[in-house]
C-alpha cells in the first residue's frame, strides 16, 4: 500500500510569487485535504477535495486555491506569496463517503519558506 | 468558535507511563483523533475514538474520552525514548471534512 507522497520536500519563494505543490493520495483514498502548518502550531484546515471538486474550507483567501485530478492526486495552488505564507503545507487523503469519514493520513509535507 | 486545546510540555522517564491531554469546546464533536509528529515529519495516526464510546486500547495506547467534560486522553504504557515527539488532539464533526487540532503537546522521555 503507497502512502501519501508529497512534492516537493522543500522550496524557497519570494513575496509575490505564485507555487504549487502536489500531492498522491494514498491507494484506495478519494478525498484529499490540505493543511498549512507555521512553526510551533498545530496544522489548519485550508480545503479539501472529493470527486475533483472543493468539498469544504476553511479560513483561507481565494488566492489559496486547489485542483484535485481523475486519478485523486492534487494540487495546491498560493498566488501571490506573503511572509506569512511561510510553514509546512501538509497533504492528507482519505476515504470519504455521506454516511462516514475515515481517518485521514499525512504526508511528509512540503515546508515552504517565503523570502 | 470551537478550540481544542493541550498542554505544550511533558517530560517523562522511560519506562514510566506518559498522560497528554486535551480538551475541547464543541459538544457535536464526533471523531477525536490522536496523532504524532517527529522532527521533519507529517502528522502519523495513532489512534481515534467516536464519540459514543469511552475507551479505546490498542497495544501500549489507551485513549479516555469524557463527552461530558469534552476531555480527551491518552496514555502511553511503558514509554520509550522513541515516543518523543509532538502529539497532536484533533476533532471532526459528524462528516464535515475539516479536522481541528490542538496546538500538540512536546513529549521528551527521558533515559
């Protein structure tokens, strides 16, 4: 069974940039959730993604945004990069279905550090 | 809103038995995970609880959930120098898609 795998491990940004980071989703999960970690937090709920559509999110501008693909992979999209944009982003799918919510699983995460 | 919160510090002997804990605000709470975080590292799921049980053991792992004072625990048997790490509390509600979680609990075992 593949875990979830994230990339990349590291990357360095400059205010105003745009980055993407992936994500594939552990074998046999549908959903994937994104979450932004800063030093010394706990992670928080940015979105997530079922059947290729947003299906949730939480407290993050609209310059935050997502796309999940047939195969459940997904990506996470930040344009215009603050400083404050600087954590670890951290990927996690599941298996999510109306009646019941599986436990989600974590990758190792992309920590991206904002210049 | 809804706060999930721990205590930041805990140091232990190894060999000795280690209790982090955690509380939360939101009664609709359902799912109550614990997970665990080494340098460098995502999250690792140890274990869940629903909310309509009381106790869940698995192996050195024993997680006490009071619904009614919205306190969550878990205890590690025997705890090893390997359990050092940051523990993180989190909840999820019915089947929304967005976990909460504590700010995790720094857990240095001790030779």
């Amino acid at each position: 069974e593949t875990g979830v795998t994230q990339s990349p491990t590291h990357l360095i940004k400059t205010r105003g940039q745009q980055v993407t980071l992936r994500c594939s989703s552990q074998s046999g999960h549908n959903t994937v959730s994104w979450y932004q970690q800063a030093l010394g937090q706990g992670p928080q709920f940015i979105f997530q993604y079922y059947r290729e559509e947003e299906n949730g999110r939480g407290n993050f501008p609209p310059r935050f945004s997502g796309l999940q693909f047939p195969n459940y992979s997904s990506e996470l999209n930040v344009n215009a990069l603050e400083l404050d944009d600087s954590a670890l982003y951290l990927c996690a799918s599941s298996l999510w279905s109306p009646k019941a919510n599986q436990p989600q699983h974590f990758g190792d995460g992309t920590r991206l550090s904002i210049l | 809103g809804e706060d999930v919160e721990q205590s930041l510090f805990l140091s232990v002997r190894e060999g000795d038995s280690s209790v982090i804990n955690c509380t939360y605000t939101d009664s609709s709470s359902t799912y109550l995970y614990w997970y665990k975080q080494e340098p460098g590292a995502g999250l690792q799921l140890l274990t869940y609880i629903f909310s309509n049980m009381d106790m869940k053991q698995d192996q050195r792992l024993t997680v006490l959930l009071n619904k009614k004072d919205k306190h969550l625990s878990l205890r590690i048997a025997d705890t090893q120098t390997g359990d050092s790490a940051i523990y993180f509390c989190a909840e999820t509600q019915g089947n929304n898609n967005d976990m909460r979680f504590g700010a995790g609990t720094r857990l240095t075992v001790k030779p």
